[in-house]
C-alpha cells in the first residue's frame, strides 16, 4: 500500500540510505542468482583463473576454488550461518547454475539474439565498472571534523531528529490553481477545507496518511516540516501535482552523533565518490568524438544542455519545486 502520492514517489532514496545502517535491522540482498551470474561473467572477461584447485565437477566442467570464494565473497552475513555452511550453499547454486548453462548452450539458447546482447550487455557494465571502480577506491573517506560538522550543520536529522505523523492532498496542476491553494493556506484554511472548495470547483483530489521519519523525506523539505506546529499545513509544487502537507503530529527521536557517525561517513563518502565520477566522465567525454545519429541526433541549441545531464545530475530533492 503506497502512503504518499506523487511526491513521495519521487523522493525515494534520497536520504533514505543516511541512517539506514542503524534505523534498520533486517537488510534486503540481490538475489544469489544474479551474484553467481555477475560471478561467471568475470571470469570470462578475461583470462581463466590459474587456481587448480577443484571444488566440484559438473558432468566434466570444473567448479574451481577461487569461483566459490569469489561468489562467496559478495554474499551477506547471515546472522546463525558459519562460514562453512555459506560455503556449502554458494557451492550448491554454482552447481545448479553450471547444470543451467549447460543446458542452455545444449538448447543452443546463447546464439539467440536476446540472450547474446543480455551478455554483452553485462559484460559491458562489468568493464565499465572495473574502469571506475578503482576511482572511487582511491578516494579517502571524510575526515571525523566533516562528519561533526555535518551533524552539527544537520540537527534536524539528528539532534532534532522527529518522526513525523502526516496527511497529504493531491490535486493535478493546473493554470492558477497553486496561487489559489496558497492563498488559502495563507488565511488559515484546512486541509479538509481546501479539499472541500476542489471539490465544488469539480477538481478531483485525494487526502492520504502516514508516518514518515526526517531521513526519508528530502532536505529541503524536512527543514521546513521542523518550523511547523502541529496543523500547519504547507505547499509543494511538482511538475504534474500539487501537495498539501499537514502536520498532524512529530515525536522527537533524536540521535546521537557516535550513533550517526558511520552512516554519515558513507553519506559524504558516497558524494565525494559521485563528484570524483562526474569530473571523470566529463573529462572522458571532452576527449572523444561522440556524434548522435538518426533520431538520437542532437539539436544545434543541445549540446550544453546534454553535458550539463551527464555530469551534472541534480538531486532529487533539488528537482523538487515550491522548496525554496
């Protein structure tokens, strides 16, 4: 059941991993298959692995020692399961996964066309991602003044931390309607109130709730709900709909810094990463020769506008109108 509409749709992910590591106690994984499918691209990008070691034998293809430690090695720690246990499970669906393979070239399945350019695809990405990888890994992570001086630069995430008990209406935009809902809020009106008046003017409309905490909401708009009492309601534009928040209540659950001191080290970290990325690409970019054909072709005005997509991605948050 979705608690939010569009708006909250659009800000999935973008503070939500901030504080993930200690909000939550359970982690989600991908699923093993695709670890063991990432597992076997590897080893046939390039040359075959020198480790002799057999851990199993699949009607005479080997399964080798390295394969099950690297395979291993991208499967999380299940709390109750010893090491020899995970072992014996990676092994098992590399078997299952060899018995698979088998059968498809057997069914000739890896010349059709979709199953070729599915691992091409793949091998791509992987290529890709060894080129950059080694970027990111370089780059040291934030010092403890810059996690304290996020933290400190931040209460509403940490020292003023709520969770916030909320009802939203959504309403499509159109001509002069948020002007008139504004004003409305300006004097005072409910939510149910400015529902109601949407309704007369025969425009359709929803009121949802649900309880959201600082983290999951972006920045900018987690500053503004901490300025509101109780019933206070506030405004949010989107390309395509109309918000009204209101506050129906906020607990506060504050949280220390020794506790939000990894989580935040992985926020700035990630960023440092990301912008690392960006001057790469860019500069990659400056140095080739890229030409748009057919109807990819771009547009004599395009070009500046195309760089600024590439490199400069905007925030989630910072896409969001009615925020300032």
């Amino acid at each position: 059941m979705q608690v939010f509409g569009s708006y909250f749709k659009v800000d999935r992910g973008f503070m939500t991993s901030l504080l993930h590591s200690f909000f939550t106690n359970n982690r989600t994984s991908a699923p093993l298959i695709s670890v063991l499918i990432a597992t076997a691209l590897l080893a046939g990008c390039g040359e075959k692995a020198k480790d002799t070691q057999v851990a199993a034998k699949v009607n005479s293809e080997e399964i080798t020692v390295s394969q099950v430690s690297s395979a291993l090695a991208t499967v999380p720690v299940t709390p109750g399961k010893t090491i020899e246990d995970a072992k014996k499970e990676v092994l098992e669906n590399l078997i299952v996964q060899k018995l698979a393979i088998q059968q498809a070239v057997k069914m000739k399945l890896d010349r059709t066309p979709a199953v070729m350019q599915a691992i091409e695809n793949a091998k791509n990405t992987i290529l890709a991602r060894a080129y950059m990888d080694p970027i990111m890994s370089g780059i040291p992570k934030p010092g403890s003044e810059e996690v304290h001086k996020f933290y400190v630069e931040h209460p509403e995430l940490f020292s003023a931390r709520h969770i916030y008990n909320l009802r939203e209406l959504e309403v499509e935009t159109k001509p002069e309607l948020a002007a008139s809902i504004r004003e409305m809020v300006g004097k005072g009106e409910g939510l149910d109130a400015i529902a109601a008046w949407l309704k007369g003017k025969g425009i359709a409309s929803s009121i949802q709730t649900g309880v959201k905490s600082a983290e999951q909401l972006p920045l900018e708009m987690v500053t503004r709900l901490s300025r509101l009492s109780a019933g206070q309601l506030m405004v949010i534009e989107l390309n395509k709909s109309i918000s009204v928040l209101q506050v129906v209540a906020a607990k506060a659950e504050p949280v220390e810094e020794t506790v939000a001191s990894a989580s935040i080290q992985e926020y700035l970290a990630n960023g440092q990463k990301k912008e690392a990325l960006d001057k790469e690409i860019k500069a990659l970019k400056a140095a080739a020769k890229i030409e748009y054909v057919g109807e990819h072709e771009v547009k004599p005005a395009a070009p500046e506008v195309k760089e600024k997509s590439a490199t400069d991605a905007p925030d989630v948050a910072k896409g969001v109108a009615g925020l300032k």
